[in-house]
C-alpha cells in the first residue's frame, strides 16, 4: 500500500483499501500493514522523547462534541491537566486507526494503575454517517474501555482539524456494495499535561516509544521536547 501526501501536520493520508468490516481486529491479521509506515517514530535528534517534534506548538483545543452516552464532550475541560492523545479516525478503517489504537492500549498497560487516569485517549470520528456511538463504543472497548470516542457532524470535524493544522477529511466514492474510504490524517496529537502539544505520532510508532514518552508526558511542565 503506498500513501498520498497533503497538506498539514497530521502527516500522510493513507491511499484506496478496502475497509474491514468486523468490530474486533486482530493484531497478527493487521501487522502487514505496519510495513507500510512511513517511519518508527523514533525521533533520533537527541531527544528525551520518541515522537516527532512539531515545528510549532499547537494549543489545546477548545472544543465540544458528543460522546457515545450521548452527553456533550468539551475536550479543554475534561483533559485539562492531563495528557491527551487526540486522533482523527474511523471504525471502518482498515489499518491505520486500529493499529494505532492497539498500540496505545498495550503502551497503557505499562503505566501504573494509579497514575492512569492521567492520560486521556480521545478518537474523534470522520465518518459520522456509519459511526454510531453504538460501533465507536463496541470498536473502542477492543482496546481499551477508557477510550474516549466522540461524533459531530463532518464540518464540525474538519474545523476542529483545522484549529490543529491537520488536513479535512475527504470521503471516496461509495463502490458497489456501498463501501467507501475515509482519507485523513494518519498521526496522534499528543498534548502534554500541562497543556499544549510538541509532538506527534505517525502511524507506525510502536508499542516501545509509547510506553517510553507517556510517563515523561504526564511530566512535562513547559520546558518542550
């Protein structure tokens, strides 16, 4: 599979694929998909973290959006003081959001139970029009009940992408059975607990490099990466 760069920093936007239309997704079945990755995410300049250093420092966003309980969400109150992860993603997907995912749950596993609650995964979906809170909950639960899921209409999305510098999500032409692909960025925000976002997460980072940046996120005070 080969990838299609737009403009952003959400990195490269994944090329036609097939999605896969079970809930639950198996690692052994996905890990092909990983050699398509444009790097590690190891960031080799030195350092004391594994993901990318943004060029520029993103503020926490101040947005709202529902839940899959159907409440509103407001994402600069619920994570204030604590790190968020923000993705942009669809249950349809057929590689980069569940591996990214999956990945994020077993790197959880590693912190220590009482130190959990401060590390905030929010998925937000570019695909409202099939992602029910009802799926989003049921595609989440696979790796990790704790994962927030949000839904909003599709502008609603793509102006929260904007405030990120993250490319709009483009929907493909349905085929015949009425499957359709979601274009959109392929990376994790990362918003440090005392607010603002330094670095980001391309598909392909690996288990290791979240389980290494996560405790030294819950840590950062400002001084950046």
């Amino acid at each position: 599979m080969t990838q299609a760069n737009r403009p952003g920093l959400g990195g490269p936007i994944p090329r036609r694929a097939r999605p896969l239309a079970p809930v639950a997704v198996s690692l052994v079945a996905l890990s092909p998909f990983a050699a398509c990755a444009p790097g590690s995410g190891t960031n080799s300049a030195g350092s004391e973290f594994q993901g990318e250093p943004l060029p520029i420092v993103i503020e926490r966003p101040d947005f709202t959006l529902t839940d899959t309980e159907g409440r509103p969400y407001s994402f600069l109150e619920e994570t204030r003081g604590r790190v968020a992860l923000l993705f942009f993603g669809y249950t349809w997907c057929p590689d980069v959001c569940p591996i990214h995912m999956a990945n994020i749950g077993q790197a959880l596993k590693s912190i220590p139970t009482e130190d959990r609650h401060r590390v905030e995964v929010v998925f937000v979906s570019t695909d409202p029009a099939r992602d029910t809170p009802e799926r989003i909950r049921e595609w989440l639960d696979v790796f990790d009940r704790s994962f927030v899921g949000l839904r909003g209409t599709i502008e609603e999305v793509n102006r929260i992408q904007n405030q990120v510098l993250f490319p709009a999500s483009l929907l493909d032409e349905p085929d015949e059975d009425g499957n359709y692909l979601v274009g959109h960025a392929a990376s994790v925000l990362a918003f440090s607990a005392d607010g603002p976002a330094r670095l980001r997460y391309p598909f392909g980072t690996r288990q290791a490099a979240w389980a290494h940046d996560l405790p030294r996120l819950m840590e950062q005070s400002g001084s950046g990466p």
